[in-house]
C-alpha cells in the first residue's frame, strides 16, 4: 500500500494506516497509522473519516478530541451512499454519535462514571 500511498491514492493511506495500527506487515506504530488516516480522511475518504472521528471520540489510535471526533463524524454524514450502502441510518447512528459528543462536552470526565 505504501507507494500507491505516496501517490495520493485515498483507499491505500486509509489501508496502510491499518497495516500500522494492528502491525500487519510492519511495526505497529500510531503516529505513522494517523498521519495516514488524517491524509485518507482529508481526501475525504468515508471508511478514513469514520475510523478517525471515532477514535477521536473514544481515544483509540489518537489523543481524545470531542471537537475532531464530531467534525469527522459530520463530514462522513454527508455521504449517504455510503450509509445505504451499508444499511446504516444517517439519521439513528450519526445523530446518535453527535449527541453523544455534545453530552460528553458538557461533563468533565472528571464527573463521568467509571
């Protein structure tokens, strides 16, 4: 994946970030897994901005980001296809992870259960 990568292939960097995440064929390393899901995703490529939002809400692969979490989530809204092609609802699923961040802004994770 690595040279259609460098060659500003979308899917690839998105691909070559998860070979760097789970160590598949190279050495796990995060900070190479999310300089290339941030390119994939800033390519606009759907599977990239999902994963990213994600971990930014979560703190998987990246530093906990509310603000990142929700811009990503929202950009992968857009593309309903994608959505339906999937049989996922844009309205219950999305709407849901949004809420939830704008939730978790409002408390402290100091006041969060455990």
């Amino acid at each position: 994946y690595t040279k259609a990568a460098e060659q500003e292939d979308a899917e690839a960097m998105y691909e070559l970030a998860k070979c760097y995440l789970e160590g598949m064929g190279v050495e796990t390393d995060k900070d190479k897994a999310l300089y290339w899901m941030q390119k994939s995703a800033d390519m606009e490529y759907n599977w990239a901005m999902l994963s990213l939002g994600t971990s930014y809400l979560m703190g998987t692969y990246t530093e906990v980001s509310f603000s990142l979490g929700e811009k990503y989530l929202r950009m992968v809204t857009e593309y309903e296809e994608f959505w339906e092609f999937w049989s996922l609802k844009i309205t219950t699923k999305t709407k849901l992870l949004i809420t939830t961040v704008r939730l978790l802004k409002r408390f402290p994770r100091k006041h969060r259960a455990k």
